[in-house]
C-alpha cells in the first residue's frame, strides 16, 4: 500500500470584484480596500464547510509603478483582518505583480497561481472551485481543471461558467449546498 496524504479542496477567489469593491479601481492603499457586503462571511462559511480558501488575483499596478510591493502586502493584510475579524481565514494569497503583456505563466487567465498553489497545498483540483468577476478568471479556472463560478449578471457570463451568482456570499452558499 501506497502512503496517503492530506488532499484538499479548494475556492480559489480573485480579489477586485469579489472580495472588494472595484468600483473606484483597485485598491493600492489599505485604506482604499472595501469588503463587499457578505464576502468576509463567505469566506468563513467555506472555511468551516472545509474548503481551503485561496485569494488569486492579478496585480499588475505593481510592474507598472502604481504601487509598491509593500503597499499590495499592506492591502492584503487588511484583508486578512477583515477576514479574521469574523472568524474567517485564508490558506494563502498569490499575487501577479507583473506588467499585464508581460508573458508570465501567473497572470490570469493562464492557470500558473492556483496550479503553483494547488501544488503546495496538496489541492485536488477535480473538486475545487474558480470564483471571479471576469473572463480571465474564469478561462484561468478552466484551464486549470477547476470548477469556476461567475460573479455577475447572468447575461454577462463568460461561456462555460459552471454556475452564475450575484455575489461571493450567494457563490459560497451554492459551492457549499453542492457538497
């Protein structure tokens, strides 16, 4: 007999448009990041429902100058925070900082993040989950071999998305009652 190990599943969230308002841009200060209503709550019921939480998110502000490294960490912390203020966690967070045509494997929708991530963390990808508010999101799931969940309009649905929600909250609600 072979040795067993620990295999997880896994939400694999962007950031801007999911956990946090973008209306207004990304955040590149810690005081610019605003949770959307439910998302922390989110987070923690995938938590407890047993799913390691992963934050994915495409940080090309940072390659081109717009903000530090240390500015994004300041961001994320606070999200962390927030997060943990409501009993919530995340397993990690990847961050592309790279210019957007810079060719890397990580932006999305190339799948590099959650497969670096899932390699890690011992992450079995047939039973996880993409969530994000755009295409490259969603391509970036699918590539990966993940289900992927949209965060939107029904009508502005990428093709292929496994499920359409209106927000993070609704998202998790319907990844967990799939269990």
């Amino acid at each position: 007999m072979g040795s067993w190990s620990l295999v997880m599943k896994a939400v694999f969230l962007d950031r801007d448009g999911v956990l946090n308002d973008n209306s207004s841009g990304p955040p590149n200060l810690p005081e610019e990041l605003r949770l959307l209503p439910g998302a922390a709550e989110a987070v923690r019921n995938l938590k407890e429902a047993g799913y390691g939480v992963f934050v994915v998110t495409n940080q090309g502000g940072v390659g081109l100058g717009y903000m530090t490294q240390e500015d994004l960490d300041l961001v994320h912390a606070k999200l962390v925070e927030e997060v943990e203020a409501v009993g919530g966690a995340f397993d990690d967070i990847a961050a592309c900082v790279h210019k957007p045509r810079a060719g890397c494997e990580c932006r999305k929708p190339k799948p590099g993040m959650i497969l670096s991530l899932a390699d890690r963390y011992g992450v079995d990808l047939a039973h996880s989950f993409m969530v994000g508010d755009r295409d490259s999101d969603i391509e970036a799931g699918q590539a990966a071999g993940v289900r992927t969940v949209y965060i939107g309009n029904p009508g502005t649905a990428p093709k292929g998305a496994d499920y359409v929600a209106p927000t993070l909250k609704d998202a998790a609600s319907w990844i967990i009652g799939g269990d």
